[in-house]
C-alpha cells in the first residue's frame, strides 16, 4: 500500500487527483485480491474433487476384488 502512495507521488499527483488516483489503484488491488482467491477456492475445491473421485474408484476395485474373491470359493 506504501508503494500505491509513493507511486503517486513520483507520479507528482496532488490533492484530488492523488485521491482519486490512489482509490483506483487501490480497488484494482482489492480485485486482483478477490480473483486470487477464488481462484484459490476453486483449485482446493477440485482437489477435493479428484480426491473423491480417487477414492471412489479405490473402493469400487475394492468391491469388485472382493466379489472376485467370493466366487472364487
């Protein structure tokens, strides 16, 4: 947040453009913020995804060894 402030200010804005300029850098901030984490939502929820569907497969084989096994004896 400093550097939005001191870039302003090599920029030589002052008073109500500084202002301004200072607001619509700091709402493109809070936007890469936000999209950074949903971004980060998503990929925890399609891990938790692939985990699931890893384990549905590891007990479907489960199932089906264990059929096997049965109509072996």
């Amino acid at each position: 947040m400093e550097e939005i402030v001191e870039q302003a200010d090599l920029l030589g804005y002052r008073g109500e453009k500084k202002e301004e300029y200072l607001k619509q850098e700091f709402k493109l901030l809070s936007e890469r913020q936000e999209k950074r984490e949903e971004a980060e939502r998503q990929e925890k929820k399609e891990e938790a995804e692939h985990q699931e569907r890893k384990e549905e497969a590891k007990r479907q084989a489960r199932e089906k060894k264990e059929e096997a096994d049965r109509r072996e004896r």
